[in-house]
C-alpha cells in the first residue's frame, strides 16, 4: 500500500517537472519571438496585464526590409516607408530620389566603391542598380509584402535583402 502511494507521489513528480520543462521551452520561444518585433510602432505595451495574452496578435507584425551583408545585418526599415537607399560597401544611406549612378560620377566606380541602388515603394523593394559585375541582383526584380520568399542577393557584393 505505501509502496504504490510512493510510486503514485514519483509520478506526480515527474509530471510536475515534464510540466515546469515545457513551460521554460515554451517561454524561451515566446521570448524569441517577441525579441524579433519590438518595433516602436507597438503600441500595446502602454497597456498592462493583457499584453502577454495577445502574442497571437503580435504575429501580425509589420515587415521590414533587412539588409544583410557578408554575415550581418546593417539595415531594417519598414517596407511601408518609400525611399530610396544607396547600399555602399556596405553601408546603407537614404539619398535623393532620382539618384543614379551615372550622377554620382566617378565615385560609382565599381573598381572604386561596390553600390547598390535600393528603391523601397508601394510595399515592393528592388535594386535598381547596382555595378557588380553580374547584375543578377537587378534583374531579379522586385520583392512585395506578398510575394518575398527569394530573396534579392548581389554575391559580387555580398548583399543579402530579405523582407521579414
Ligand atoms: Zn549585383
């Protein structure tokens, strides 16, 4: 009798802890997730109490263009705002629109610098130009907040640009 009582005690036990395993494996994706959007649009975060019930809703999250170069991120902005972006040598910069290469002169070079031309409008992205030598990444076109599963990449110039 006192034998099963333990038994049923190590069972509990256990489950207990099964339990507390998958609440942390579940609270460190949560985390995770919710480190991916902290944008300052959010605007449930003024709210108290309620916020930790609506990460359904969070998903819903505004996408971005992300720029990735070699192995790293060095821009984000949101697709929804137009501009045009220079992306060089890996430094990404809002210019005038109606900015080309042919008016930057000399400086657009490819043996001098490595540019790219992002043009981010009506929720598309698409590199207008670029002087990389196989012009893969303005061919390929545009990516839309509906359409973005192949990414734009430029391998002469190690541009990775994804939305997200
Ligand atoms: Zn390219």
């Amino acid at each position: 009798m006192e034998k099963s009582e333990n038994k049923k005690r190590n069972i509990i036990l256990i489950a207990a802890i099964l339990i507390l395993i998958l609440l942390s494996f579940g609270l460190t994706a949560y985390m995770r997730n919710s480190s991916k959007h902290k944008e300052p649009s959010e605007t449930t975060s003024g709210a108290s109490g309620s916020a930790e019930t609506e990460s359904t809703e969070a998903s819903e999250k505004e996408l971005q263009v992300v720029v990735q170069y070699v192995d790293r991120e060095i821009f984000k902005a949101p697709l929804s705002k137009d501009a045009l972006y220079m992306i060089k040598d890996g430094v990404v910069s809002e210019v005038p629109e109606g900015t080309t290469l042919e008016s930057m002169g000399d400086e657009a070079l490819e043996t001098k610098h490595h540019i790219n031309l992002m043009q981010v409008k009506d929720n598309s992205v698409s590199v207008i130009e670029s002087n990389c030598s196989n012009q893969i990444c303005v061919s390929i076109g545009k990516m839309t907040d509906t359409d973005y599963d192949f990414p734009i990449t430029c391998l002469p110039h190690g541009l990775i640009i994804v939305i997200q």
